[in-house]
C-alpha cells in the first residue's frame, strides 16, 4: 500500500480549488461584460480593458500597481530575510535568554489589530518625523510581514535534524558553507512557503496602508476601495484580470526556468 | 537606523519641494469627485492634484489627527464634522476676497450654524437620508418610517439599516417624536427599546454597501441616502425613495480650508473653481446630490434635475440636520448604539 | 511519541554564538515600528478620551472600566459586571476558533498532497494556493457574495439541477462568515503544513504499517507528532488574524454584530470615537493572545530543552 495516499485528500484539495476559484471566475468573466452593472450581461466588450489603459483614471491605476508591486517584492523579500535569521535563531540557538520573549515580539504584527496598528504607526511616524510615503508604506509592510514569513520557516526548521549540519561542520564546513549547501537547501520549501506568505499579505493590506502613505501615493487597494465597497465596478474587475493573468505568468515562467536550470543540471 | 532616517529626511525635502510647484493636495470620500472635473482643473490652473480617499467623516478626523494635518490643502467633512474640526483649530479661514466666487452660494447655505459667514468652508454637496423600498416586492404606503422600524410582513428580514450611529438613531429618534440630544430617560429608554425591537427585522447593516444590496436585491427596502437611491433606480432597481411625515434626515458635505495647507494658494483656486456653476453641476450630476450652488440648472443632466429623490414633493415633512450632543449626552447614545449591536 | 520528533539541538551547528546578531534585525524593525507604536497604544489606553476621536493626557482607568464594569445605561446604577464587550469577544473567539478547525480540516489534506506530488511540480501547486491572493481580499469577498446570494450563481444553479426548491439563505448569515474567513486564511494554513509535511520521513509510516498500524493510525500517531511544528504555525497564522477580521462579517455576515474588530474600528473610524476604550479593547486582545503564545513557546523550548 501506498503510505503516500491517503483517500479523500485528492478529493479535499480539489475542493479547495474548486471554491478559491470559483469567485474569481465570476470576476473574469464579468470583466469582460458590456454593462455596467454586475447583474445583467451586456455582451462581450474589451472597454473595460480600454478603461484601465486609456480612461481618465488610467495613470493613477497604473502608478498604484506599480507601488503595489515594488512594494510587496521589496516587504516580502526583506521580511523572508529577517524572518529567516531569525527562525535559524530561535530554532539552532539553543535556550538564551529572552527566547519566549522574542517569540512573542516575533508574533506581535499578528496579535494587534490592523486598525490599531495604523493609527499607532502613524502617530508613532509624525512623533519621529518621518514624512509619510512610499517609504513608510514599506517599513509598516516589512514589519507585519515578519511573522507571516517566520512561521512557516521556523516550522520547516523544526523538522530538519541538526546531524546533517553536525557532519559538515566536522568535516571543516564553516558555518556559512553549512548553511549555504546544508541548511538552506533543506529550508527551501519554508523559505518559499513563507515568502509567498508574506507577499499576498502585503499586495493585500489596505487599513495600514491608507493610514501610513502620504498624500497621492497610492497601491492598488488603496486605489480600488472605494469603487469595490459601493458595488465591484467592471474596470476594477479587469484589473483584478490582469493581476490574476500576470501572477500565472509569473508562475508559468518561474516553473519553466526551473525545469530548465534541472535538466542543464542533470 | 541612522541612514534609514537620513534617507526618510532626504524623501522630506522632496516631497517639500514638490508642493512648492503648483500642486494640490486634497482628503476626499472615495468616489466623490470625477476625475474629470480633477482633470479641467489642472488644465485650467496647471495645478497637479493628487487626491486621497475615506470612508467616513470619523476616519478622515483620526488620521488627521494622528499627524496628517499639514499634509493636505482641503477635505470635506459633513456640517457637524466642520464644527467639530472648527472648535479643534483645525481649519483655516480666508476672507471673501480670497474666494471672489463666494457669491454663487446660495443664500440659504451661506450663513450655516456650522461655519457662520462661510470663512472656512464652501458647499460642495448636500442631501438627505431616508429610506427606500423596492416597489417590486412591496407596494404598500411609505409614508412613514414605520417601513423601516416596524417593517410590514412583506418586509421584515428584508431590510438593510446604515451602519451609521448618528443617522440610524435620528432616524429612530425622528420616528418616536422625540427630540435630537434629549437627556430624557423615558425617551432614551424608548428608542433603545424601539431599536433592538426593530433590529429583528433588520437583515444587514451597511453604509457603502446602502446601494448595492438594494440593486442586487440582498434586500427590499433600506436605509439611504438620496443620491445612492436615484443610483439604484439608474442601474435597474425599481426603488422608491420615501419622504416619511415623521421627517428625515438632511446633511451637507463642505469643502474645508485645512490649517497648515502646504498650498494655501492653490486650495482657495480650487475651492473657487468649485463654486463655478458647471463645476458644482458636474460633481452633481457624478454624485446625484444636490450643489448648495446658484445657477447650476442648466448644466444640469435632465434625469438629475427632475429625479424624485433630489425633488421632494411640495408637502413633505422638511428634513433635520443632525445635532452634535454635547459629551455628557453623546455617551448615552453611545450606549444605545452599543447595545443595538452587541 | 515525542521520541520521534527529530532532533533539533543547537550542538555543533554554530549559531548559539551569533544569536543576537541575527536576531537583531527582527528585534531592531519590530522593536521600534510596532513594540514604540503600540506600547504608546498602551499609554493611550489609561488616557483620557477626547471627545470624538484623539486623547487628553489625563491618566485614568475609564477605558478598561467602561470594558469589565457597568452601572446602566445612565450611570446611577450599582456597579456590576459588564458582559456586553466580554460577549463580543467570545463571540469573536468562536468565529476565529471554528474557522481554524475548517482551515485545518481542509487544509492539511491539502498540505499533504500537494507535498506527497513529484518535486518538480510542488512549486506549481503551492502558487496554485497563492495566485487567487493577487486579487484584493475585498474583491474576492464582493465576488463571493455575488455567487452565494439568494439569485446569485449558486443558488441558481442548485435550483437548476433540482436539488432545490428555493434559494440557500446563505448571505448574512454565519455560514457565509465562516466561508468567507475560510476563504481568506486557507492558504495561511496550507503553507506552514506543507513545509513541514514536505520533510516527512516515509520511512516512519512504513515503519509503523510493518507492525500493523493501520493507515489512520499511522497519521494520528507518527505523522501528527512530527509535522505539529506547521500545524501550530498554521493555526496561528489563521486564528490571530481571524480574531481581528471584519471584512467577511461585514460584508457576508450583515455586520449585525459587533466583532473585536469592527468594535475596535468603531472606536477610531467611527462616531463613538474613543481612542482610550479602542487602545483598551486591543491590549486585552493582546494580552490573551500572548499569554497563549507564552506559554506555547515556554513549553516548546522545554521540550527542547528535555
């Protein structure tokens, strides 16, 4: 028998597609309907398309998408840093002092309310000065990040055996071989799992961001919120569109690069 | 850390800098404004504009004061918000020379209790709060605001309250005849008692979505506001906005002179660019509200001038601005509001 | 079963030594842009409220007696407990809680299989979790409720087959809250349990199966105990944020009721104003929060510590 397999998994992860889908079906779909109303079906039309591209609100949707996805490369990316020094930390360091304590601070973004959050950072940012705009956006974004990044991290650290570690270092490794070609490829799968994490939280928030930007500086959901919260508009749908059609290619590429850099290996 | 804040001084100036230059900087309510009426401005003044949105008069207060004050030039705050940030110091005023369009006001909106003389402020929109129904599922009298607190058989469960403490307890207060700020335990008690009794038929609560659930049909009757009811109405909803004997709720949306507006020059052009009559008329006609401005009639779309929702009938119970209680009354209705959703 | 647990000693790997340094970027960035703004958030809380939204720096304890303690609607009665808020956040608790046993029912099959799949296409599943997370959460929740509305596709469809004979009440309701978190955290419990499912020795489930363990058996014994790392990861990672939503009971639940969040939002973006009693709410919020985490890391690092 296979150990692998265990019945109805297959079944609960297609599921699981199934209802992540379906939602944003109806949001394709309905990106590409002439009326303006989300409850009848003008026809197929491409204007909506035409609206984000060349409508009056063109430059703003475009400067905003911009923003929104420097940001959460450069959040995650950063974060997933942090998060992974400190997960090799918390879990390689052995017992110090403050251990329970930084797990906490390390939980901290996740246990006060967004709203809190904004208006404390925001006080806290004009305390100190600090002019809000993209630059606070990216601070406040690092910061709520770390966790989301660390905890899958620090759970796949978890399960590796420091003996592998152990060997290298016996058979003269230093310390940063060890990690480089024992330790991080070990992690990896916590490393993507956690940076994935950490960039649809920040492409998402909205409550902080509006706070912490500055005046005219924008991300997408910052951008869009209005026009969703009164009845999704069909150009927010097409934008949604597109978001989706560049994270598949992204994807698409990603895995054809891999699968290539495998073969040259193999 | 050192570098970082260097780095954050170095943004500083060029944000600085870039306000010297002709820009703007306005604090609006999301989906207010069309961009392009934003765009005639610029291209009448070469004025960059660069607008951020809100949710709520309360939202647009906290940020304010949590340190954006001094960022922006304007916002627009609704009559007992300006009060609010007028006795906080946080509005500038300008003299009528400073706004020479200040006459195309209408004279009932120039000496407003909220900002006597208009020194700070300018009409932007204004329009009342009732409720509407949706004739497709009930065709029977609205009249009164009973619909909506003790909502007829065909519509209890069906009914979508703002999720609004001010206009719901007005509304309620309105329906029981009893006065705005009333320190009157009976009269407390009553509305209280009337609220949670009423909230059984209630389905939703919900303020930006007021609109969308009477057009997608999650509910047949609402809450509203004038101008998201003639919405409706224009994307297919066949809803009816109510004038109730009992009367409703009026407000008005101003455009404020913030203190420390880093473009103090540009803000007043921008304030006087909208009290020219076809400006105040295309925000009109993009809102469904009604301008506090003379002569916009006739840049006015038709389906806006003569909508039922911006034209009361001649008979109907004329509407109340709300009161701003002083703290010790506010908590009560605090209270009240707490208790109608704990 | 803990024998099973690999190990994770620190011995020989070298990084005891250089603990601080690499904790110190985490405690440097949240130390001063969260642990600064929220210990202010703290002060702000024994502060006295402006009256409609900001502070007066007046110390008192109002805003936690307004949370434990009241004396009636008009302040004359005797003192007695306050259930009113104590009811929101238990409310809260609940919601958050059944979400995170939804999340994790459907979310470690999920981890599992996308982790048992060849290595090469591993990748490509977990992006398939992710990409829906390109679209804004409030769209996704907009779009949700235009399917599962009383004439929404859903229903009609239902209806369609015949399977029913009217529509779901679904909108407005807590099933269609409970959808709408499980919507929004599922990949926040996935992830962590693939990292740590991907490192699964299958030689222990063979193991077990050589002395007869049944399939089941195997899982609640041997798998569990050694992929718990991502589990409680996941389980944090949906509960915490869960505790605070307000989208999804907003936006599907009618917002009837308050939440933790939408009564903490109130306070500062809505006409009570009260900054004191919204800082007050959060630091509770917090401080149960962290005594559960407390005594998790506290019992982990003696675990480790054997």
């Amino acid at each position: 028998m296979d150990l692998r397999r265990y019945p109805g998994f297959r079944a609960m992860t297609l599921l699981c597609l199934v209802i992540l889908y379906t939602p944003l079906i109806v949001i394709t779909v309905y990106s590409f309907n002439a009326s303006t109303s989300i409850t009848t079906w003008g026809g197929f039309s491409w204007r909506w398309y035409a609206d984000v591209f060349t409508g009056p609100e063109a430059p703003r949707f475009r400067a905003a998408a911009w923003n929104s996805l420097t940001i959460a490369l450069i959040a995650a990316t950063t974060a997933t840093l942090i998060a992974t020094a400190a997960a090799v930390a918390m879990v390689r360091g052995g017992r110090f002092r403050g251990k329970s304590a930084t797990f906490t601070l390390i939980n901290l973004p996740l246990m006060v309310p967004e709203i809190v959050i904004a208006v404390a950072t925001l006080i806290f940012f004009s305390m100190i000065g600090l002019t809000t705009g993209y630059l606070t956006i990216l601070i406040a974004h690092i910061t709520f990040c770390i966790p989301f990044a660390y905890l899958p991290i620090a759970a796949r650290l978890q399960g590796i055996e420091a003996t592998y570690e152990q060997a290298a270092r016996d058979l003269y490794a230093t310390r940063a071989q060890a990690f480089r070609l024992i330790l991080l490829p070990l992690m990896m799968p916590g490393v993507i799992s956690g940076y994935l994490l950490a960039f649809i939280i920040s492409l998402d928030d909205f409550i902080i961001t509006n706070f912490v930007k500055g005046a005219g500086m924008e991300t997408l959901p910052t951008a869009i919120f209005g026009s969703v919260k009164q009845g999704i508009k069909p150009n927010i749908m097409a934008i949604s569109t597109m978001m989706l059609a560049v994270s598949v290619l992204l994807v698409t590429l990603s895995y054809f690069v891999n699968r290539a850099g495998q073969k040259t290996r193999a | 850390m050192n570098r970082l804040l260097t780095t954050a001084a170095a943004f500083a100036c060029l944000a600085g800098a870039a306000h010297a230059e002709g820009s703007l900087s306005v604090y609006h309510w999301f989906e207010y404004i069309p961009q392009e009426l934003v765009d005639k401005f610029t291209a009448e003044t070469g004025i960059a504009v660069t607008i951020d949105t809100y949710d709520s008069n309360e939202a647009m207060l906290a940020s304010l004061k949590a340190g954006k004050l001094g960022q922006y030039d304007v916002a627009v705050p609704a009559d007992f918000m300006v009060s609010i940030m007028a006795a906080d110091g946080m509005l500038d005023t300008f003299t009528p020379e400073e706004m020479p369009n200040l006459g195309n006001i209408e004279q009932q909106w120039l000496d407003v209790y909220f900002d006597p003389g208009r020194k700070s402020s300018i009409p932007y929109q204004w329009g009342s709060t009732s409720y509407a129904v949706n004739r497709d599922v009930y065709t029977g009298p609205i009249d009164s605001l009973g619909v909506i607190f003790t909502p007829p058989p065909e519509l209890a469960g069906k009914i979508n309250s703002l999720d609004s403490q001010n206009e719901v307890l007005i509304l309620g207060s309105l329906f029981l005849g009893i006065p705005q700020c009333t320190t009157d335990r009976e009269q407390l008690k009553a509305l209280n008692d009337m609220l949670l009794a009423a909230k059984e038929g209630w389905a939703s609560f919900g303020s930006d979505t007021a609109k969308d659930v009477l057009v997608s049909g999650d509910a047949a009757a609402g809450m509203i506001y004038n101008g998201f009811s003639a919405k409706a109405r224009a994307e297919g909803a066949n809803v009816e906005y109510a004038y109730p004997k009992e009367g409703h709720v009026l407000w008005m949306d101003n455009v404020v002179l913030l203190k420390d507006a880093p473009n103090r020059e540009n803000a007043l052009k921008f304030m006087n660019f909208l009290l020219v009559p076809e400006n105040a008329a295309a925000v009109t006609n993009y809102a469904a509200y009604t301008a506090g401005v003379k002569d916009v009639a006739p840049f006015l779309d038709e389906a806006i001038k003569t909508s039922p929702e911006n034209n009361p009938p001649a008979d109907a119970t004329p509407g109340v601005f709300a009161q701003a209680c002083d703290q010790e009354t506010q908590q009560f209705y605090d209270a009240i509001w707490t208790n109608l959703k704990k | 079963m803990a024998g099973f647990a690999p190990k994770t000693g620190a011995e020989g790997t070298g990084y005891t030594r250089i603990v601080g340094p690499l904790l110190l970027p985490t405690w440097a960035m949240i130390g001063i842009f969260l642990v600064l703004p929220v210990a202010l958030m703290a002060v702000y809380s024994f502060l006295t409220k402006e009256f409609r939204g900001g502070v007066i720096w007046d110390f008192t304890t109002a805003a936690y007696d307004q949370f434990f303690v009241t004396r009636g609607l008009f302040g004359d009665e005797p003192a007695a407990i306050e259930w009113t808020y104590i009811g929101i956040f238990w409310r809260s608790i609940w919601q958050a809680g059944v979400a995170t046993l939804v999340c994790l029912i459907v979310g470690f099959p999920t981890a599992w299989f996308i982790a048992t799949r060849p290595p090469a296409s591993r990748q490509l599943w977990l992006f398939l979790i992710t990409i829906p997370y390109w679209v804004n959460l409030l769209i996704r929740t907009v779009s949700l409720k235009f399917l599962i509305r009383d004439n929404g596709p859903l229903n009609e469809s239902l209806m369609g087959l015949g399977l029913i004979d009217g529509p779901l009440p679904l909108v407005n309701t807590n099933l269609a809250v409970q959808l709408g978190l499980f919507y929004s955290y599922l990949p926040f419990m996935v992830l962590p349990i693939y990292a740590a499912v991907e490192r699964y020795n299958f030689a222990l489930s063979e193991a077990a199966a050589d002395l007869y363990a049944s399939r089941w058996v195997t899982l609640r014994e041997i798998v569990l105990p050694v992929v718990r790392p991502g589990i409680i990861a996941g389980c944090i990672l949906v509960f915490v944020p869960s505790l605070g939503a307000f989208l999804a009971p907003d936006l599907l639940g009618g917002a009837k009721t308050f939440m933790i969040g939408s009564l903490i939002e109130e306070q500062f973006k809505g006409s009570q104003g009260n900054w004191p009693f919204g800082a007050a709410c959060a630091m509770i919020l917090m401080t149960l929060v962290m005594i559960v985490l407390i005594a998790y890391a506290r019992q982990q690092s003696r675990a480790e510590g054997g």
